[in-house]
C-alpha cells in the first residue's frame, strides 16, 4: 500500500513542476496588466505551498486524502489559471477590435458602416460579457478553495467599458491654436 501512496506523491509532485513551468511561460502576458507580476507571484507560491504540504506529509507517510486534497488544489489553480490568461487575451482582443472598428471609421472603409460598425460595437460588448465571465468563473474558484489565497482577476470589466470620447469643437480648436502660438 505504501507503494501505492509514493506513487501518487510522484505523480502529484509531476503535476505541480509541469503546472508550474506551464505558469512560468504563459503567465509573462500577466506582467503586462498591473498587479500581474504580483499575482504570477501568488500563484506560483500556491503551487509551491501545495507542494511543500505534501512533501511534509510525505515524509509522515501521505494518506490518500492529502494526495486528494493536493490534486484538487493543483487543479483548481490550472483552472483558475487559464480562466486567468483566457481573460487576458480576451481584454488584449477587446483592444484590438476597438483599433480596427477606430481605423475603420475613420477611413470609412466598410462598404455600408452603419450596418458594419454595429457588428463590431456587439462584438465589443459580447467580449466584455466574456471577461466578466470568465472573472466571475474565478473568483468561484477562489472562493471555494480560499485557503490557496488566489488573488482577484487581473482584468477589471469596468476598466473595458469604451471611453467616450467628446468630439472636439471650435473652442477647443481655438485653444490649442492659442497654446500653440504662445509657445512659439
């Protein structure tokens, strides 16, 4: 039985230094948003605390539930973690949908834009709906399993909300010119 035990452990052990090399590499689009070195952080010390419970149990002769209780923490942190890069691909898709639905009017490219740019503005609002998803998803996770201190969704929903932006009129026109002449 002990065989048996030992070799769940290694298994285990496998899953946590694969998780956590796989983390390594995709979570560096992470350090891009803020907080995100700091939460690739966190994440990375909660699959070396899993790791360190079982290696500590291991030198006590693990039982199957700790075995257990570390594969589910192993598997809710792969699940959060790709919900986690899921949403960021998803906000960085949002960014460029918004560029190309920008250039687009602003070239007039589209055959027929009022037809056309609706199709890209319920695109916009279909990924948002996907990020906040997606956000809602893991912090689930995390409250479920709170004792792996998972931290909040890197991307924020309301920080996706479109800018509105206020056309500019003649006064404005007006003092940039004026700025730019007292400059000279």
């Amino acid at each position: 039985m002990e065989q048996n035990s030992g070799d769940a452990a290694a298994k285990v052990f496998a899953f946590a230094n694969g998780l956590q090399k796989n983390l390594a590499v995709s979570g560096r689009r992470w350090t891009q948003w803020p907080r995100g070195a700091d939460d690739l952080a966190a994440v990375l010390a909660c699959i070396d605390g899993v790791r360190q419970r079982l290696q500590q149990s291991a030198s006590a002769d693990a039982d199957a539930a700790t075995t257990a209780a570390a594969i589910a923490d192993l598997r809710a942190v792969l699940e959060w973690t790709t919900y986690q890069s899921t949403s960021i691909a998803t906000a960085r898709a949002l960014n460029v949908a918004r560029k190309t639905r920008a250039f687009a009017e602003r070239f007039g490219i589209l055959d027929n834009p009022a037809a056309r740019l609706s199709i890209l503005v319920e695109s916009e609002a279909s990924l948002i709906d996907n990020v906040r998803t997606k956000n809602d998803y893991m912090i689930a996770i995390a409250e479920r399993h709170a004792h792996l201190g998972l931290p909040r969704p890197l991307v924020v929903v309301e920080s996706l909300a479109p800018k509105i932006e206020k056309p500019t009129g003649k006064l404005d026109l007006i003092q940039q010119l004026m700025k730019s002449a007292k400059r000279k």
